[in-house]
C-alpha cells in the first residue's frame, strides 16, 4: 500500500472521528477549532515553538490536530498534546498541576483505556511551550534535534517514543502532507 493510499484511508476514518466528536465542548482558548483549520494563534504559537526550541511548525500543528482533535479536546486543561502529569512536572516553569482523564494506550499489541494524569496548563501558549522545551531538552528526542530541517523525519524520529501508538509518525505525516503544512 503507497502512503497516498495509507494517507487517504486513515484521513477519512479520522475525519469521521472528528466530526462525530464536534458536538464536544471547543477549548476555550483556542478560537474556532474546526476540523482542518487552524485558527491564526495555534499557527502563531507552532511558529513560536520553532523559534524558541527548533520543533519544526509543521510537527507541532500536526500534533495539536492529532492530540487535541483540531482543538476540540484539550483535556479541560489547556493540555493540547496529551502531555501526562511527568511531562509537567520536568518542564514547566511554574508548579505543575493535573487533570485526570481517560486515554487510550498501546500495550502488547491491543489498545487498554485507562485513568491516568495529564498536565494541566494556565495557557495554550504554556502548553505550548512546555512541549518545545520537553522535545528540544529531553534526551528522549535529541535524535530528532538533528532533522528539524526536515519534518517528515523529525515525525519519525519522535514518533518512535512520544506515543504508544505504533501508527503515530505515520498519523503526523499524514496531517502535514494532507493540510500541506510542509
């Protein structure tokens, strides 16, 4: 199967995803999330993110559509990218606080829902900024440091570690090829 075809199949199962969830109250500090669109300030803080930390633009809009559904979701927290309480407590700058919430994780190859703690933030720009300081600090990622010339690879290399989802890098490049974000 060639990416286009993985990229139009998995677009439209997510697709329907999405609008089915579009009944679920917006984040309210980010203004008119719609599926496929993002609202001028998510664009800003991307570009912020890239400057500040080198997390390349298109990875970090591809990730906040992926984690937050466009900005339908954000965990009742400002939490965009699924940041769990860990992340929080390691890179914010002030006292970490959390949410609790339901996930989905990975685990020896089938998908377990569980209650666990997510990060919760004061601002989407804190989000924000926690997550180009945890990508661009974090031993985790420095591998994917050295592609952020190149977004598809750099989706690859954090794809490896950020999520349990085995498809996760492949979801990332699907949003930036399909909202031309590269």
């Amino acid at each position: 199967m060639s990416i286009d075809s993985l990229i139009a199949a998995w677009s439209t199962e997510k697709q329907i995803g999405i609008l089915e969830a579009a009944g679920m109250q917006r984040a309210p500090s980010i203004p008119d999330a719609r599926f496929g669109f993002f609202p001028n300030e998510v664009r800003g803080l991307a570009d912020h993110v890239d400057s500040l930390f080198h997390v390349p633009a298109p990875v970090v809009l591809a990730q906040y559509a992926l984690e937050s559904r466009f900005g339908l979701s954000d965990l009742g927290a400002n939490n965009f990218f699924g940041h769990k309480f860990a992340v929080a407590q390691r890179w914010a700058l002030p006292p970490a606080r959390y949410a609790m919430a339901l996930t989905k994780e990975y685990e020896e190859g089938e998908w377990r829902t569980i209650r666990t703690k997510f990060a919760r933030y004061r601002s989407a720009q804190e989000c924000f900024e926690v997550h180009g300081r945890f990508l661009n600090r974090s031993p985790l990622y420095g591998e994917a440091l050295k592609h952020k010339e190149d977004p598809i690879r750099y989706a690859r290399e954090i794809g490896r570690r950020y999520a349990t989802d085995p498809d996760y890098a492949l979801k990332l490049i699907v949003i930036m090829k399909r909202y031309e974000l590269l």
